[in-house]
C-alpha cells in the first residue's frame, strides 16, 4: 500500500535523502545535478529553502520506507499547476507509486482552482512518459532544455463551487 505524506519545511532531512538519492540513480531524468547539492549547497537552510519556495511536496511511502517524492508550484495566471522533482526509487517501481504521486498533485491542485497541471520530461525517459501518459497526460509541446524534452499537461476536473 502506498502512504503519501505532505511535507513542511520541518521535512527537509526526509526530502534530503531521497533528493539526493534520486539524482545519484537518475541523474538523466532531472535538469538539476547531485554536485549542484552537495558540498556547500548541502545546507539545512537551502533544504527548508526548496520545501517552502514550493507550496506543495509530497513523500510516497511503501512498507513504511520512503520511495517517491514530487511537488506542485502554485497555479499560474492560467491556472496551471507544474509537476516538479517527481522520482519514484527503483525498488516501488511498477508498485502504484507514480500514480499515487501524480494523483496527489492533481488533487492539490483542483483544490488551488487550477484546470491544469503541466510537466516536462525528458524524451529518453521513456518509463516516465509512458507513467505520465497513463495518468492522463498528453503531449503539449517539445522543448530542449540540456537535450529534448516533452511537455505535457493534463486537464483537470473543475471543482464545483456551489457546495
């Protein structure tokens, strides 16, 4: 079974250590590098940093290990939600993890009144596009950013707000 947790920036040891993991085992699959938070950009301060700069992150835990992360920036003046720093540890693969994950923003979001929540993957990440797109994602655009990447964006429900 997989446990989502909402962090605060009192978190930032847990987000740490899978942030940190992700980007030794998947350094293709993010625009940021391992070096790039480690040494002297490894402090607690730059951690709460990252845990309030986006007002929503995430922890998926299976068997009470922690085994994925991602995060939600606030909607745009489109009302758009981005998905960020989504990773799922190689061992809850194949497990409901990513689902759950994305699951969780898209909620979060409807929540925040967005209509949308947008991504950007690389294009050799060919397990993450096929995660995306079995969560409803759809090809918006391409982009190179370091090598090509998608964007893609799926919709979302719109709250009722006659409740």
């Amino acid at each position: 079974m997989v446990e989502i947790r909402e962090l605060t920036a009192d978190d930032w040891r847990a987000w740490r250590a899978l942030r940190l993991s992700a980007l030794a085992e998947a350094p293709h699959a993010f625009g940021a590098r391992l070096a790039d938070w480690q040494g002297e950009g490894d402090t607690e301060a730059r951690w709460r940093g990252r845990l309030t700069d986006l007002p929503f992150n995430v922890l998926a835990a299976v068997g009470g290990r922690d085994a994925g992360m991602a995060s939600g920036t606030t909607p745009d003046d489109d009302g758009v939600v981005d998905l960020h720093s989504m990773y799922v540890a190689p061992s809850a693969r194949g497990h409901g993890v990513g689902e759950a994950l994305v699951e969780a923003v898209a909620q979060w979001a409807e929540s925040q009144s967005a209509h949308s929540v947008r991504l950007q993957v690389f294009e050799d990440n060919a397990a993450a596009i096929a995660l995306y797109r079995r969560c409803g994602f759809l090809e918006e655009s391409t982009v190179h950013y370091r090598r090509l990447a998608l964007k893609m964006v799926r919709g979302l429900r719109h709250p009722s707000r006659s409740a």
